[in-house]
C-alpha cells in the first residue's frame, strides 16, 4: 500500500462545477499538508499549503485537513478551462529536518467550456 | 517564492551517453533536491543536494549514476550517466527555504534516449 492514495482519474466536469480533489495517507507524522498544480510541459506550482488540521481558503480554491481520518481535500469553486491540470497532494512531517516530501500519484482534471 | 531556471528543458540523446542539467535559482535558498517524473506518474525524489558536501540519495538511486554538484546557495546540477531508454523522463529541480516553508519547483528537464 502507497503512503499517500489518489485517485488518478481523470476527472472530467463541467465549467463552472464545484470540483473535489482528495488524498489519503496512512502516516500520522505528516503534519504539513501541500496542493501543487502542474500543467502539461510545465513544473508543480503551489498551489495550496496547510498545517496541521483545518481548513485555508484562498479565492476559488479551499483546502481541508482532517487528521483524525488521514484524509485531505481541495475544493475548486466555479471551475473554469484553465483549471485543467494535474493535482498533486503533498506531505511532510513535522521533525523531517531534511524537508522530504511525499507525493500522491496524481489527478487529472478536465473542465469542459 | 523564488525563480528556478532548469537548462536544458528538453534534450534528446543518444544511449550511453551523458548529460548534465543545470538549475539556477534567483535568490540564495537552504535546501535543493533533483525529482523524477517518468511518463504520467508522480514524483520521486532522487536527492538532495548539500552545499560543499556531497548530496544525499534515496533509495533506488546512486552517486554514480546520478552524480550531483552543489557549488553554492543558488545553483546545482545532475548528471545523468550513461543512459539508457529507461532513464526518458523528466527532471526536476526544486528549492527550499528550510524550516516550515514549502518546497518550490523548476518546469523540469524533458529528456528522452534513443
């Protein structure tokens, strides 16, 4: 079993549809939580970052943590064209000095105009 | 955040050959680690590059073969050596800013062996 689950999709919606994005892990010491977006040809942008349990929003995108499930979410609102991408999950814990990332596999989004 | 440069980003190359990626980043930053990404997969971290020592592998991943300079704050390279068509991936380069702060990322280098 992988440390950290994604569903690879893809997932195809229609512009202007509330998306949800999730991972799951199975390493409680994870305790800093990321959302990168890449685009075809391109590197992992941040996208959304989190510590520890909770909710962050910014504009259109909101991200959840809840350790208790070893569960996180990221929510796009009002999805448009340019929000197709891959999203991946990330995660780090808290005493990993040398800064180790794990990643989930992946989902690929598609929003149709 | 901070601008990472990765050259090349794509290069196309002949099997047993070798080639060396270079990332420069526009300000001095602590950490610096080189990622794999085959083909519609996620990421693996191949190592991190220490400042005037020698960068730290993970697992899978050798000095020999992926052999990683890290002259100062702001620059690093891989060498990718003696390749073969398993090594056609994309590389990546990505910073640090030590303690809490996320790790950002370079588009990458595409490479494919013929």
């Amino acid at each position: 079993q992988k440390e950290v689950e994604q569903d690879p999709g893809p997932l195809s919606v229609p512009e202007g549809a509330i998306v949800s994005l999730n991972c799951t892990y199975s390493n409680s010491a994870f305790q800093y939580f990321m959302w990168y977006r890449q685009y075809s040809r391109k590197g992992p942008e941040l996208l959304m970052y989190t510590y520890s349990s909770g909710n962050k929003e910014d504009g259109r995108f909101t991200a959840q943590v809840d350790k208790s499930s070893k569960y996180i979410s990221l929510f796009i609102r009002d999805s448009q064209p340019s929000d197709s991408a891959t999203y991946l999950c990330a995660m780090r814990a808290l005493l990993d000095a040398g800064n180790m990332l794990t990643f989930g596999g992946g989902t690929r989004l598609m929003v149709k105009p | 955040s901070a601008v990472i440069s990765q050259k090349p980003s794509r290069d196309i190359c002949q099997r047993g050959t070798s080639l060396t990626i270079q990332c420069q980043v526009d300000s001095q930053v602590t950490m610096m680690f080189w990622y794999r990404q085959q083909p519609g997969q996620s990421l693996t971290l191949i190592a991190t590059a220490n400042q005037g020592s020698e960068a730290t592998y993970e697992s899978g991943f050798v000095i020999d073969k992926f052999p990683i300079s890290r002259p100062n704050l702001t620059f690093s390279t891989l060498t990718v050596s003696n390749m073969s068509p398993e090594d056609s991936s994309i590389y990546l380069c990505s910073v640090g800013f030590g303690g809490d702060q996320p790790q950002h990322f370079g588009d990458g280098t595409r490479l494919s062996i013929l």
